[in-house]
C-alpha cells in the first residue's frame, strides 16, 4: 500500500492493520503531547489489554498520489483534528463529549482513526463528497481490494483529515 501496488486485504489483514494505525496514532499523540490531552488514557489501556481496536473506534483507508513540495515528494504526513465539548444526557447529566481524528499518508497509503467518547457514545460521521475514495477496515467487513480512487492534491487532503469541520451547529438567526 505504500508503494501504491494493488493490495487484496482480507478480514485479518484489515484488523491487523486497523489496530496498527490505532496503535502509530496513539504513539503520534504521545510524540506530540498537548494540554489536554488529545486522547484519554483508556484508549491506550483498552488496545493493550483488548489488542484490537475499540467499539468507539473506527479506522479508514485512502490513496493519495505524493504531493510535491519544494524538496520533492514528501514521504509521510500526520494530522490531529480534536473536538470537546460539553453536552447534557437526557436527565441532566453533565458530561464531556470529544472526538479525535488522527490522519497519517504514508508513501501513497492514508490511514485515518477516528475515536469517540465517552465509552458507549454512538455516533456517525460520514466522508460526504470523498466516500469514493475511503475503505472502511474498522469494523473489519469482507475482503477488499485497495487502492479506492485516489486524491490528487495536499488541499484534498486537508480536507479528508478535518471531517469534523463538516460537522458544526448552525449558528442562531437574527
């Protein structure tokens, strides 16, 4: 996938590659470590004791042709996009709802995490206009084959590693 070569991914080589990115984003948050922090402590304890992702994890892959920079093809990328904030359960309970998204391009392959809590807390959030262009390989589903149609340009990019800035509250009328 690195080199850009067609790839058969079967169920074991999706899970074992979905709980590798787990594992490289999590090291990345470890590498670049801010106030808070951009991931809790227990996805760290959970892939270690459970050694695959978690339910409130789901892992993505792209293609993307290597963007050109001043210095040549640039080899790999990583960006974290974070969101907090506070949110109220049905009977008045205060809590803190975040999402993580953690996107790495290594060579021609995209990998993207995408975490949210708290523990239990479903939710969808969906790739719009680059569904053609991301396999899902957590949860792990059936055999597929990789690459999908591949994103051209780093502002292609830019986009698929910020999905959550599709996702805002209108902003009230006056």
């Amino acid at each position: 996938m690195i080199k850009g070569e067609i790839t058969e991914l079967p169920s074991e080589a999706q899970e074992v590659l979905a709980t590798w990115t787990v594992k490289t984003a999590l090291m990345c948050q470890v590498l670049h470590a801010q106030k808070p922090p951009l991931v809790p402590p227990e996805l760290f304890t959970d892939l270690y004791r459970d050694r695959v992702p978690a339910d409130e994890m789901k892992v993505f892959c792209a293609y993307m042709m290597q963007p050109q920079y001043l210095n040549g093809p640039s080899p790999i990328e990583h960006r974290s996009m974070p969101s907090r904030n506070r949110d109220r359960t049905d009977d008045g309970q205060a809590f803190e709802r975040w999402v993580t998204v953690v996107t790495m391009r290594i060579g021609f392959a995209v990998l993207q995490l995408m975490a949210a809590g708290p523990k239990g807390l479903r939710y969808e959030i969906g790739h719009g206009d680059f569904t053609p262009y991301v396999q899902t390989l957590w949860p792990v589903r059936e055999t597929f084959s990789w690459p999908p149609l591949a994103m051209k340009r780093s502002t292609e990019f830019d986009a698929f590693a910020d999905p959550l800035s599709e996702v805002k509250r209108p902003f009230p009328r006056h």
